[in-house]
C-alpha cells in the first residue's frame, strides 16, 4: 500500500480523535532510541500515556537499534538521526532492509525539508521536530503504525514547496541524491561506494542531472543545491 502524507495540525490533538484510538485498540509496540537519557524518559512519559502504545525498549545508539530490532521486531522505531556511531539516514535504509515490517518516525532537531526529504526517502515513514515530540509524537507514531507518513507541522509545508520544486524539474530521488554528494565535494567513486553503485552508474545519474536542470558547470550545481537546501551533510 502506497503511504499516504499526513501532515501534522491542531485538529490531531483534539477530542475528535478519541474514536480513532478505540478503533485501534490493538497497543503498538515502540522501540525508543536516541543517545540523551532525558530525552528517552521524556518520550517513554509521553508515550506510556498513551493507551495504545507499548515502549518495549530502549537504544542509545545505532548498534544497539540493530540488536533491538532484529530481537524484538518492533511496529514502530522512534529514532533519532544524530547518534554518534553513524549516519542516521544511512541507518534508515539498512534498518528498512533488515526489518521491513518495522516502522520509522525521525526525531529530528534540524526542522529542515531537504533533511525532512532525505529521512522520508530513505525509508521513514515519520519526520517530526523535537521540540514538538510532546505533542506530535503518539500520532506519529500510529500513523507509522497504518503505513501513513507523517510530518510535523513545523516542516510539512516546507517539505511540499520542496518536493513540488523537484519534481517540476524532474529529478529522481537517486538524482537527487547524487547532486547533492556532488555538491558537497565527493568524487563518483566515493559517491557510488556511499551509494553502493557502480562508477558508471553514478555518472550516468551526474549526466542526467545536468541535462535536466540545463546546468554546465559544478559552481551552477552547487548554487542549485544551496536554493534547494540540499546541501545538509
């Protein structure tokens, strides 16, 4: 089933969802990981409130997520994208591939939309602001659970102008992808060892990002990057 956007707002927060938890009456299963202790208590506390939703564990880092999952195979992984051990987005695909049938929302503290992109891209099916986790984060979190994306609200907007500017220039996700490492100065080899292409492939892709963004040079590139806010590491 295709995911369908839900973008965060104030009538999600209101008694007009009380019918909606009864009918999913069946308590989803969370995994919380994020590197900071507070932060993991302050989402359990938010979290256990809820009647519908279990915390079956906690994880501090992305090690630990994998051990987590492959274990317990959550619905859902509250994860945050900036634990020390690694990249989180490149944590999303792996975790995807590894345990398909649990479920992604990203805690995020950058409210960027081509962060926002890049997560929702990788396999996450939740991008919410940390800031507003007290709020957002149960509906997140049983959105995940049906299969439905959903952005905070602080983001979604952003996040649509973005991916409508895109898609008008008709870029793939992989192309997109592959701009931006230009952009940020990585070679085609390093590119495809990253995106686990061939050099050939990545060139193809570099070719068919100049062609259709009309650009000639990689100064141009990385203008475009930066007006798209593409250029987060």
């Amino acid at each position: 089933m295709a995911a369908r956007l839900h973008l965060a707002s104030s009538s999600d927060h209101d008694g007009s969802g009380d019918g909606r938890i009864a009918r999913e009456s069946a308590r989803i299963r969370v995994l919380l990981a994020d590197d900071h202790a507070l932060m993991r208590r302050s989402l359990r506390l938010v979290l256990e409130g809820e009647e519908n939703i279990e915390v079956v564990g906690e994880a501090d880092d992305f090690a630990s997520v994998e051990r987590y999952v492959d274990g317990d195979r959550p619905q859902v992984l509250v994860l945050d994208l900036t634990m020390p051990d690694g990249s989180g987005v490149d944590a999303i695909g792996r975790l995807r591939e590894r345990v398909p049938d649990t479920q992604i929302v990203v805690l995020a503290t950058d409210d960027s939309p081509a962060y926002a992109h890049r997560a929702l891209g990788a396999g996450a099916l939740g991008f919410i602001v940390k800031e507003r986790a007290d709020s957002e984060l149960p509906d997140a979190v049983r959105a995940a659970a049906r299969g439905e994306q959903y952005v905070s609200a602080r983001t979604g907007t952003r996040l649509n102008a973005l991916q409508r500017s895109l898609t008008a220039d008709r870029l793939t996700p992989r192309e997109i992808e592959v701009l931006r490492l230009i952009a940020l100065g990585h070679t085609s080899v390093e590119i495809a060892r990253k995106l686990k292409l061939s050099p050939r492939t990545v060139e193809t892709h570099r070719a068919h990002v100049y062609r259709k963004l009309g650009l000639a040079t990689r100064a141009e590139l990385v203008r475009y990057a930066l007006g798209h806010g593409l250029m987060t590491p």
